[in-house]
C-alpha cells in the first residue's frame, strides 16, 4: 500500500485474521490481513454516521434512551448516536477486538472527535451477541456494524447475529417499538423477508460513503412492534 505505515496489528477473536491499521498523513485504514479490500477508512464514513442517523430519530422523544451500537470501528457510529440523542441518553459500544478500542483512544481518537471520553459512553469489550443474549428489554436501539453486515468476513459467531433466531433474540432485547438498524456494504432481499419473518416492521435505505458520492451502502431500519 503505497505510502500507508503500518501502526499496529490485532488478532481476531475466533479468526485466523488479523486487523491491521494503516496511516498516511491525516488519513487511516484499517484492512483485514488476506483481503485486498478496506474494511473502513477514515475520510468515508457518512453510511457509518447514517446507521445511527437514521435510526435515533425513530426513538426520539423518550426520556433515558439506551442505545447499543455493535462495533467500535473508528467511532464514527458512535459519535453519530451521541449527537443524535439527548443529554439523559447512553450509549453503550461493544467491540470484540480489544486493540481496536486501544486505537479509537490513541491515535484514531481526532477522526470522530474522541466519543469514547463522552461520560455517556459506556465501551464493553466483548462479543456483541454475547451481550444481546443476556439482555431482555434493555435497549431502546441497536446499532449493528458487524462484520460488513449479514454476508459476515472474520467471525463465524456473527452469523448468529443475523439468523432468524438471533433476530429473534434482538427484538427480546429492544423495548416495544425500539429500532434494530443494519449496516451493510451490499443489499440483500433474502435478509429483508427474514426481518419481517421475525416480526419487524421494515425500512431499506440507502447511505453513500461521503455526501453525494462514494459507495452507496445499505441500512436495514426494523421496528420491534
């Protein structure tokens, strides 16, 4: 990768793969050791800010909102719930990988203007799926950003995120009329039908890498009735 350092490397937990951040000037990468593709780069990440973007407004109005966003990544989504929820909400972030929560409060910290020093802010380190399964009626959104979305890369634990029963799992997770937003890096009609077979009402946006251009990524809005 012409002019990129490489700064630092992370096994994945229950992979073979490695996360590995790059730098080149102000700009960050982070790729997965054998994929030529990024898995997210700091100067495109509006479909990132949109998953919560367009999912906090469906909450909006209740008092002491609880927000899960499922990947720490640059923060970005992170950053994105806490300014699109009031002062009495939290945000809780899970991250499997704890290197990356170590980057996001070291040197990937300015990209999204260091969300993890917000005191609504609470990091879990550990297995998102692990989390919803434990929890009944706790969160009033989930944000998930696992993985490049239900066509998963690095962790087979993240299929179950995404099947019927872990579906099934979230809505026992979300109080009544809580949102489940999905982010993806491709559409998938087939994921949509098991949505609304799990019982959620659903809407399928579209969000683009930078305003107005770039890659154009999907976000799955379901409504736990």
């Amino acid at each position: 990768m012409s002019g990129y350092t490489v700064l630092s490397r992370a096994p994945i937990p229950g992979s073979s793969e490695d996360l590995i951040l790059y730098q080149r000037d102000d700009e960050f990468t982070i790729r997965i050791s054998g994929y030529v593709s990024e898995l997210m780069n700091s100067r495109m990440h509006g479909s990132e800010d949109a998953l919560a973007e367009y999912a906090c407004p469906i909450i909006a109005g209740r008092a002491g909102v609880r927000v899960l966003v499922g990947g720490l990544g640059m923060g970005f989504t992170l950053a994105a719930a806490l300014r699109s929820t009031g002062p009495d909400a939290s945000v809780t972030v899970a991250e499997l990988v704890p290197q990356v929560v170590d980057w996001n409060r070291g040197p990937l910290g300015e990209c999204a203007g260091r969300p993890l020093d917000n005191p609504r802010t609470r990091v879990h380190v550990g297995d998102v799926a692990a989390l919803i399964r434990e929890s009944r009626t706790n969160w009033d959104a989930v944000l998930l950003d696992v993985d490049n979305g239900p066509d998963g890369m690095t962790h087979k634990e993240n299929d179950w995120l995404y099947s019927h029963k872990g579906l099934k799992a979230i809505a026992a997770a979300l109080t009544p009329g809580g949102v489940l937003a999905i982010w993806s890096v491709d559409p998938d009609p087939k994921f949509t039908a098991r949505l609304i077979k799990a019982g959620y009402s659903v809407e399928t946006r579209i969000a683009r890498e930078r305003p107005g251009k770039g890659a154009k990524h999907t976000i799955w809005l379901a409504v736990r009735p």
